[in-house]
C-alpha cells in the first residue's frame, strides 16, 4: 500500500474519530432520537440480513443502506450520522461482505464524515430538525423549501462520500482515470435511486418511527432486485479482469456468428476473431508472483477495451488467453485492430511492488467464413494463428492460412 494512501486513510479515519469525540460533548440526549436511531439502524440490520440470504458474490459492493443514512442525517444531529456507520460496520462485515478491516474502518469514517456534513447544513438551513421530538410538530416538512434543503444535502452526502473514496482510489492507483474512478454512468444512476429513497423514508420517519414498518418491504424489495442485478453480471463476468468469463463470451459470440449466418448481406456477414495469448507469462508469476500477474492481466484487459468498439465482444478465455470477436470487420481491419492490441499491449508498464513489468502478445486471427462457418470452426482456426505466431518468435500477429506476421517491432 503507498504510503500517501496510508496518511490519507489515517486522516480520514482521525477526523472521523475527532468529530465523535466533539459531537459526544456538544450533544444532549434525547429519548426520540435515540429511539428513532434504534429503528433506523434496526431497520438497516433487516435489509443487511435480506442481501446475505441472497447470497451476494465476492465484489458485489452497492446497496441501498443510504435509505437509513440520509434520515439520520436529516432527522437527527450531527452525532448520529457520524456514529450509525459504525454501529452497521461490524454486521456488514460479519454477516455480509468480509472485506479487509481497514476498508471497514474507512468506509465507515467515509460515510459518517459525509453524513455529519449533510446534518450539520441541513440542520443550519432547518432549524426545526435540530427541535424534533417523537411527540413535535412536523408542519415544516409540507414546505418545498425543506424538501429542496433535504435533496441538496441528500446530493450534498453523495458527492462528499464519492469524493473520499475516489481520493483513496486514485492515491492506490494513480494511474487509473480520476473521471472513471468518482462515476460511471450506472454509479450516478444508483447514487440517485438511493438519494431518492433516502428522502422517501425520511419522510414517514419524520411523521412517526412505526411506519418504518410501511417503508421497510419496499426498500427490501428495491434491495434485492439491485443484488439481482449485480449477481446476473457477476455471473457473466470474469472477476479477475472485468471482461466477460467464457461462457458469458461464448453465448454473445454464438448470437453474432448466427446473425452473421441469417443476413443475406455480404457487409453484415463479416465477423472476424482475435485470440489473444501472453507471451512468457508463467516467467511473469515464476518471477514477481501470482498477485502480479493479475495486475499484468488487469492492464491488458484494460488495454483491450480501451482499444476496441463498443461493439466487439471482449472476453478472457481462460489463464492468459483473451478472445474478441470482430462484428463487420474483414480480414484487413481484423489484422489492423490486432495489430494495434499488439503495439498497445508492448507498450504496457505494470506496477508490481517496486518492479516495473512489460509483456508482449501474440496474436491469431480468423475470419468468418473464410476460415470456419461456426464459432467452434473459427475459434479453432484462430488458435493454430496463434500457435503460428509463437512458433515464429512471438510478439507477433498471423492471419490463419497467411504467411503474412505483423513486424514484431513497435
């Protein structure tokens, strides 16, 4: 781990624990919100225990447990939204997801530093919050105004929680894309579905602790169905590389050799097939370990889609070998496009430890129709490329049945 990620999560974690012992001084106890942080983090605890009885995969890491933040946050002082991450923390890691200790303590630093900042303006902009009691008054909730507050500071969480972990993310791999690392378009999608839902259960919450029973299926509901989601792509997906695993490969590629087989147009037809293979990749685990040559396979199957179309249809088949099948390309682009991969991959640096480590590639390429009329044909065509292209020094790029070999120098 750099040592800069090291200070920054001893900050966070620091700030974290300084704002707590702050806030435990500076805040009186109150009945109803003790009460109304008891059902909140009981009713965290229930969603928890749905995501577990699933069954979620290693890497599943988005839920809905904003839904009981954001009302700490909103309903309750600073205090509480600082402490409920920590009070969840613990049942996470024992009954859902085992992730190293630090993260834990992070995550959980993260989420309370973003919640008590939510609070704390949310609690400025509405003085009537900081007043509540179970017995209160809640006519300020029917003013747009408030609501408007509560989605700004709702928005508000979102963003200082993204913020911080993306730092740490940058600061353990600098060289990944900052822009890629704070959203991706499905992440910015999530982040307003559980915005949403956290102002929904405030709402009830703010009324009367016991409809808590009323917002609770619904969340669970909504839970599952994202847990759903996630296990379907886990599922297709190879979890050392993010490409597709090979079964989820075959079944796309089968779909786009039939269509080839349907069309009757001659442009529509083509399909052609690159199979990817690491030159001298056992010397890379032999040599830095195993850890390392997952890092090495990370970067080429980063390397792979950055260099491909939206429409190729990536995937790792197996150890070191990498498959892409080509929708509308004839032979020439195929060579063109593998040729690229080749240059790219030669140029890869890859971080293990203290070490720097470069690989090469070989690859084999096939076109459909020319070379096979299925994908077991193609696929079988492509590998003896392959072995052509190793048997020629590696480092190298054949067309099957050609003589021609892509100049090994980049």
């Amino acid at each position: 781990m750099p040592a800069s990620l090291i200070v920054y999560v001893l900050g966070i974690v620091a700030s974290d624990a300084g704002l707590i012992g702050w806030a435990l001084t500076h805040t009186q106890p109150h009945a109803g919100h003790l009460a109304l942080f008891a059902a909140l983090l009981a009713a965290a605890g229930v969603c928890i225990e749905a995501m577990r009885r699933l069954g979620p995969p290693s890497g599943v890491s988005r839920d809905l447990l904003s839904a009981w933040w954001l009302p700490i946050a909103l309903l309750l002082p600073p205090l509480y939204a600082l402490l409920a991450p920590f009070g969840i923390g613990p049942v996470l890691y024992l009954r859902a997801r085992r992730i190293p200790m630090y993260r834990r303590v992070f995550s959980s630093a993260a989420l309370g530093l973003a919640g008590a900042a939510a609070s704390a303006t949310f609690h400025l902009a509405v003085p009537q919050a900081s007043r509540m009691s179970l017995s209160g008054s809640h006519d300020w909730l029917s003013h747009p105004a408030v609501i408007a507050i509560a989605v700004a500071c709702a928005v508000l969480f979102a963003v200082l929680n993204a913020g911080i972990v993306a730092v740490a993310a940058h600061l353990a791999d600098p060289e990944a894309p900052l822009a890629k690392v704070l959203w991706d378009r499905e992440s910015l999608l999530l982040d307003l579905t559980e915005t949403c839902v956290g102002i929904l259960v405030a709402i009830p919450c703010a009324l009367s602790p016991l409809l808590l029973l009323v917002a609770l299926p619904p969340v669970i509901l909504l839970q599952r169905s994202l847990m759903h989601q996630q296990l379907q792509a886990a599922a297709r997906t190879d979890p050392k590389t993010g490409l597709l695993n090979a079964a989820a490969w075959q079944r796309e590629a089968d779909a786009e050799i039939s269509r080839a087989q349907r069309t009757g147009l001659p442009q529509n037809a083509l399909v052609s097939m690159l199979l990817i293979d690491v030159d001298h990749f056992k010397r890379v685990n032999d040599t830095h370990g195993h850890l390392a040559g997952d890092e090495v396979l990370k970067g080429l199957a980063t390397e792979l889609r950055q260099q491909v179309r939206d429409s190729d249809i990536v995937g790792r088949f197996g150890g070191e070998e990498f498959t892409v099948l080509l929708p509308r390309a004839d032979a020439a682009e195929a060579l063109a496009i593998a040729e690229r991969l080749r240059r790219g991959a030669s140029s890869l640096s890859i971080c293990a430890g203290d070490a720097r480590i470069g690989v090469t590639v070989s690859i084999g390429v096939a076109v459909y129709g020319r070379h096979g009329r299925d994908l077991f044909e193609l696929l079988a065509a492509a590998d003896l490329a392959l072995y052509r292209a190793k048997d020629k020094g590696r480092n190298q790029v054949c067309l099957y049945g050609g003589d021609e070999a892509a100049d090994p120098r980049p």
